[in-house]
C-alpha cells in the first residue's frame, strides 16, 4: 500500500491539473444507436465521473507524459487495435504489483508484454523459426505468442507469474506504440477493467471499470478489432490457441500451413490462466442462439434478418463490425433499464465468430 502511496505521489507530478481534455466524441463508438432513458443516464454518469481528470486525448505531448508516468511506476490505460490496456513497466515489479491491485486480479495470472517491435522479442523469449515467421507476418498485430522465457530474470517473475513461459505481442495501433517506445522499455498490460468484468474499447469504458486506480488514460478513440488478441502457445510443436481472438484460426493456418489446435480447457492441457477464471457475465439473465426476443427480452441481433432489432452487432453480417461492437453493445444491453433479460443472435462460428461465441458462451455461463 506504501509503495503504491507514493507511486502516485509520484506520478501525479507529471500529470498537472487542468489539461485534460476530454472530447465525448471520441470516446465512444462511432456507430451509435438511440436506447432509452437508462442507457443516456449511463452516458451522464460517465460525464460526471470524468470530473477526476484521468483521460487524455492522445496527442504526441500526452503521449511523452504517459511515458514519463510509465518511466517512474506509474499506471497508464491506452488503446490498443483489441481493447484498452492498463500498463506498467515490465522491469518494475512494484509497478507490476500496482496492475494487480488496481484490476483486484489474483497473482497467479500472468500479464502480457508489449513491445513496440519485434527485434525486442528477443530480449525477453527463447524465439524459434516459427516464432519469428509469424512475428514478421502478423505484429503489429492482434497475435499474442507465449514462449519461453529467455531467462529466469527474477523482475519478470510477477509478470510472469512465476511460469517459465512469458507471452508477448506487439499491438497495432500507433499511441500504443510510441508509448512503449518512448517509455524504454516493455510494457505489461492486461485488459484495462476490474478483474472479471468486461474488457474495455472505450477510454470512458476504462474510468468507469478502474475509476481512481489509474494514472492516466490515454484516449485514442474506440478500439478498431474489440476483442481481445488471440493467445497461440509457441511451447510445443503442436501450435496451440489457448484463447480465441482478433487474429482468426483460419489466418493462422493459412500462414503456417498446418493444423492448429484450439485448447478445450482441460487442466492437463496447455492453456492461459485467465481463461479458467470466472468471467464477465451481464447482471441480466443472458441467452443466447436466440432467434427472436421473448417477453421483457433486449435482442441484441446479428445479420440482415433482423430489420427491426433496436441493436444489431452488424446489419451486414460482418464479424469484423460485429467483433468491434460486442462488448459496448453488451455494456449497454446490460444498463438499459427497460428490459430485464438480454437474448443474442447466433453468430457463426467461423472466423472472428469464434472469440465472439467464446465471449458470449462464457458471459452466459456465468
Ligand atoms: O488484446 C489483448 O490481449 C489485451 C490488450 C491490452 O493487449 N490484453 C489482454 O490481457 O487481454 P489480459 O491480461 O486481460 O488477458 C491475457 C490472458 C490471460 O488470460 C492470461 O492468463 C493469459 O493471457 N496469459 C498471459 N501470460 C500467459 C502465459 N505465459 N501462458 C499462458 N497464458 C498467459
Ligand atoms: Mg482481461
């Protein structure tokens, strides 16, 4: 708690009152969509909570700022192409500590590192001709590749939590990258919210899941992807997703000629920590392959099957749009007041629909 104390201290000195400057513009998705008195109250809850001055439109100064936030242990959200991420100095374990305190997550979950470009992969994994080949054609890009740690550097055991392996991956979006850039160093960032609650695509997303627990919040727009990257262990020979994610199953199969293998959860198989955990669930009763919305149902649809439906994640059927939209779009179902319980369209299970249905599968579950 001391050390947190004075991190803040600390890093408040960077961050001088008064220059932030919030644009409601930019926050929030681009496709909007009228919902009801429930929803606008959300949206003016959001206003007010901005009063703490936390984000900051992401600008090449705001940007030198957060680094100078990152360099002395602070905590800094910023957008990457998936969702928003909180992080921290890879090298600084109380920093490190910082991320699991603010996101309340168990210690036994490791964080993914973030480099800016994929020389630097080398400086924290064992790599290997499949590792490098698929750093060259994905990063930057939404692919998080777990691999061996290259060696047993005690700073990294937190991040790593203690395991032998490190995942890493180099995001796609230009603020994430000058940031770990600028900063020197890698950055560890999980999902920007509080453990096990939705991952954010929205700079306001953020403050409203971490509220005072953040430095400061970079804004750079909603997420373009919306689901998170996808997970591929690189340990074994046989390549691995252990979660489902912007990168689809099909791409890498195409680019590495060979089957892969999706993960089913089995404890004795490889898969990621987090993945085992409860998971976001709408505080609504949730239900999903539906077809049409019962009584008191919000139906959240998917396709041009649906002209009527008040919420579409893609009037076309792009899995990409609907991908993108997933996550604000159950925010939003979840707060709406008119309805009690939220039915979801079935979406196919190709492609991004495979990390969509996981998402969905496990929002029901809960
Ligand atoms: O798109 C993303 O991946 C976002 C952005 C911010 O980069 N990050 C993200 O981090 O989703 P997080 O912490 O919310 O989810 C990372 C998942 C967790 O389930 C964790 O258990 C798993 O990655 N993971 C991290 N290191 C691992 C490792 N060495 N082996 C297996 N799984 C690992
Ligand atoms: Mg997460």
């Amino acid at each position: 708690m001391l050390e947190v104390n004075s991190r803040l201290r600390c890093t408040r000195a960077y961050i001088k009152e008064g220059i932030c400057l919030y644009d409601c513009t930019l926050a929030r998705p681009q496709k909007r969509f009228s919902l009801d008195k429930a929803s606008h109250r959300a949206n003016l809850r959001h206003e007010r909570t901005n009063t703490m001055g936390k984000i900051f439109i992401a600008d090449d100064e705001r940007i030198g700022r957060a680094s100078a936030v990152i360099k002395v242990g602070g905590l800094v959200a910023f957008p990457t192409e998936t969702v928003y991420g909180l992080g921290a100095n890879v090298y600084n374990p109380h920093a490190v500590a910082g991320i699991f305190k603010a996101k309340g997550r168990p210690t036994f979950n490791p964080l993914i590192s973030h480099i800016w470009h994929k020389d630097q992969l080398p400086d924290l994994a064992k790599t290997d001709s499949r590792a490098s080949f698929l750093a060259e054609k994905f990063w930057p890009g939404p692919l998080t590749m777990v691999l061996p740690r290259k060696e047993q550097n005690p700073s990294l055991d937190l991040v790593c939590a203690g395991l032998p392996n490190i995942s890493i991956r180099c995001p796609n979006h230009p603020v994430a990258l000058k940031l770990i850039k600028l900063s020197n160093c890698p950055i560890a960032a999980p999902s920007a919210n509080r453990s096990q609650s939705i991952s954010p695509t929205t700079a306001l997303a953020v403050l409203e899941s971490l509220e005072d627990n953040v430095d400061m919040i970079l804004d750079g727009g909603p997420c373009a992807v919306g689901v998170e990257s996808t997970i591929v262990d690189l340990t074994t020979p046989k390549t691995t997703i252990l979660r489902a994610g912007g990168l689809t199953k099909e791409e890498l199969e195409e680019a590495l000629n060979e089957p892969i293998y999706l993960s089913d959860g089995n404890p004795n198989r490889p898969t990621s920590p987090g993945q085992m955990l409860k998971h976001y669930a709408p505080s609504k009763k949730f239900r999903i392959n539906a077809l049409s919305a019962e009584k008191d149902e919000l139906f959240i649809a998917f396709g041009p099957d649906f002209p009527d439906a008040k919420m579409n994640l893609s009037k076309t059927g792009d899995l990409r749009e609907a991908a993108a939209n997933l996550f604000a779009y159950m925010r939003q179902a979840d707060e709406t007041m008119e309805y009690e319980r939220i039915a979801m369209a079935p979406i196919p299970e190709t492609g991004l629909g495979l990390a969509i249905n996981d998402r969905i599968r496990r929002a029901a579950r809960n």
